[in-house]
C-alpha cells in the first residue's frame, strides 16, 4: 500500500528536490499529484513525470 502525495511546485527547485528525494528514499508512492500553472505544462522533472 503506497501513499498519494501532491508537490506543490514540482516544477521548481524545492519541487524538483522533494521528487528527487522520495525517488532516492524509494517512498511507497502510488500516486503523485502535481497541481501546476499552465506556464509549467510539458515540464519533465526528474522522476521522469511530465507535467
């Protein structure tokens, strides 16, 4: 059983870091949530996700 979890401002250097920590940690994610602008559509961020 993982845990859903939103990043606010995934496309950001604090957001990009939080992925990038939950993807070293192996965190039991199911499912991200990465409510964004419209300016950040088709951002990729490091665990591969595009926004």
């Amino acid at each position: 059983m993982g845990y859903r979890v939103a990043v606010v401002g995934a496309t950001g250097a604090v957001g990009r870091e939080i992925l990038k920590t939950l993807a070293e940690r192996e965190f039991p994610v199911d499912d991200i949530v990465a409510p964004g602008l419209p300016r950040s559509a088709g951002v990729k961020c490091p665990s591969g996700t595009v926004f």
